[in-house]
C-alpha cells in the first residue's frame, strides 16, 4: 500500500509543478494510420488464414455471423473498430489470437 501511495504522491507533485509551469509534462507524439479499407475477398482471406469458420471468426471478433456474412459477400462494410481489428489480423494474426483465445485441452 506504500508503494502505492508514494507512487500518487510523486504523480501528484509532477502534476502540480507541470500546473504551475515549473515542469515540463513529458508527451509522446504518435501518428495513427489511417483506415485500410478492405474488400469482401480480403475479408474472407483473413478469416481463412486463421483457419476459422464463420462463426467462429464473428465471435473472435465480438460481432454476429450475420455480420461476417454480410461482409464477405459485399453487402456490408466494416465499421472503424472492426476494421481496426482486422488490420490487426491483416498484420499479425498470431498476437491476437493469442490474446483473444484459449488453448483447448484434449
């Protein structure tokens, strides 16, 4: 609990002195990239890479199979957050399954 305390106390003063202009907040600049747009063949690709079934993609991604449906076959697109995820699939599949999934004991 003392470590946790002085860990607020320090972040406290930091930010009263940044506050009364003593002390200069450290900032960390990013660029975020702009949104890939996918097409329903990418989609289906991504999925397949993965080896997953439909139904089992949308509940990777926390969507319905409906949506996935609708999304391979072109009715629909992805909206931001979705479409963020599966650039994360699209560049590194094997860090978020590994996050998002659990091993299956047999």
């Amino acid at each position: 609990m003392s470590e946790l305390f002085d860990s607020l106390e320090r972040g406290l003063k930091q930010a009263v002195a940044h506050a009364n202009n003593t002390k200069k907040a450290r900032t960390k600049k990013i660029v975020i990239t702009e949104l890939p747009k996918y097409t329903a063949a990418e989609i289906k690709g991504f999925r397949q890479k993965i080896e997953l079934t439909q139904s089992a993609f949308a509940e990777l991604l926390g969507i319905s199979t409906k949506t996935v449906e609708a999304w391979e076959s072109g009715r629909n697109n992805p909206n931001g957050s979705a479409t963020r995820l599966l650039q994360l699939i699209d560049t590194n599949p094997e860090v978020l399954l590994q996050e998002l999934t659990e091993p299956v004991l047999s």
